[in-house]
C-alpha cells in the first residue's frame, strides 16, 4: 500500500521516541491511510488510497452500491 493519500498528498513524519530515561530515538507517525472506491466528476470509478481526514471531510465521493442480485 502506498504510503501516501492520493488526495490531500499526506504522508509519514519523523519525529522521536522518549523514553522514560529521557533517550531520544527516531520513530515514524504514519498517516492512517484506507483503501477506498471513489467516483470522479466525469463518472468514472477508482480504488484509491487516501486519509481517513479526507474521507471524513467529504472529498472523497464513494459511488453507490454495486447491485450485485441483478
């Protein structure tokens, strides 16, 4: 999975791991990436991999539910 939203361009930061002792060593905050269906303007529709901040916010458009009976 990419490592990076696709909509907001979001990705890994470094920062550091304190321990109790005060030892300071490097760590990653990951950005909490989900895979999801999105429909375009022009109505096309692809799986991308974007931010739950995105989803939330709305700039991602889920498609409607595939009829799967029919």
């Amino acid at each position: 999975m990419a490592k990076q939203c696709e909509v907001c361009g979001k990705k890994a930061q470094v920062g550091n791991l304190v321990s109790h002792s005060n030892i300071k060593t490097k760590r990653r905050f990951n950005p909490n990436l989900q895979t999801v269906r999105h429909q375009f303007d022009d109505g096309s529709v692809r799986t991308i991999v974007c931010c739950t901040r995105c989803i939330r916010s709305g700039a991602v458009r889920k498609p409607s539910p595939r009829n799967v009976n029919a």
